[in-house]
C-alpha cells in the first residue's frame, strides 16, 4: 500500500504520512503559539490595569487630604491610614475581577452554545476552571494591593489639621 501511494505521487511530489497523534501535537503548537501572543496581550492588559488603579487610588488620597486629615485629628494612625488605602485597592481589584469573571463567563456561553453553533454548526464542550479562577482572583487582589502601597504611603502623609 505504501510503496502503490509513492509511486502514485510521483517524482515531482512529497507525500507525508502522519499519525493522530502527531498531527494533533502539530496542532497544539500552532494553538500555543497562537496563545503566546494573547498571553501578551493580557500581560500587557493587568499591567496598565494596575497602574490605573495606583493612579486612581494617588487622585483620590489627594482629592480626600480633608477626610484623611479629619481621621488623623480624630486619632487615626498613619498606619491605619496605609491599611485603609491597600484594603480599597484590594477591595477595587476584587469588584473588578468578579465584574470580569462574569461578563467572562458569560461571554464564553454565547460563543460556545450561539455563535458557535450558528457560525460552524458546532460547539465544544464548557468547562469552568475554578482553580485557576481562584488563583487569578487571589494574585489580581494582591497586585491591586500591591498597586496601592505608594497612594497609601501619600494619604498616610496627610498632616492633621491640613486644610489645602
């Protein structure tokens, strides 16, 4: 049988016989590589996200020195100050990240069971990653908190009684 499809391809062509399994290995690196570049992307994405929060969180310490103040007269820390800012960086990354897990999901069951249905006259099967997704969740609140320190080390610097 090999030897009929050789010479049935002739000189002037090559004729590659692959297995299941190597075609699908094939596939799976173009799939990745594919996803390298959307790994980037979402990199670059969490970072920006970051730096927007640290800006916000910096605006707002700025815009409250009234509020801050008062707190401090009222006998509040510098510490508690800091804390104050990180648990509201924190706090602005997990209403983010529950935002976006359900707009996520949400999307991902259109283009499954709709789109994909109407577009290919197929769908695949929906699997939910809840370790992953409480992993993300975890290091998308740490790093918004991380995001928060330099904000709250400007709010906790606030002196009491400044009326700027």
């Amino acid at each position: 049988m090999r030897d009929e499809l050789l010479a049935a391809a002739g000189a002037d062509h090559q004729l590659f016989i692959n297995t299941n399994a190597a075609l699908r290995a094939v596939v799976l690196r173009i799939f990745d590589a594919t996803f390298a570049i959307t790994y980037a992307l979402e990199a670059i994405a969490i970072a920006v996200a970051i730096m927007g929060v640290a800006a916000t969180l910096l605006t707002l310490a700025l815009e409250r020195r009234r509020e801050l103040a008062m707190l401090r007269l009222v006998g509040a820390g510098r510490r508690q100050i800091r804390r104050m800012v990180v648990i509201e960086a924190a706090l602005i990354g997990l209403v983010s990240q529950g935002a976006g897990l359900a707009v996520g999901i949400a999307l991902s069951l259109i283009l499954i069971y709709v789109i994909n249905v109407q577009s290919f006259g197929w769908t695949i099967q929906f699997h939910l990653p809840l370790g992953f997704l409480a992993q993300a969740t975890l290091l998308i609140a740490a790093a918004t908190a991380l995001a928060g320190l330099y904000p709250a080390r400007v709010a906790a610097r606030v002196v009491a009684g400044a009326d700027r």
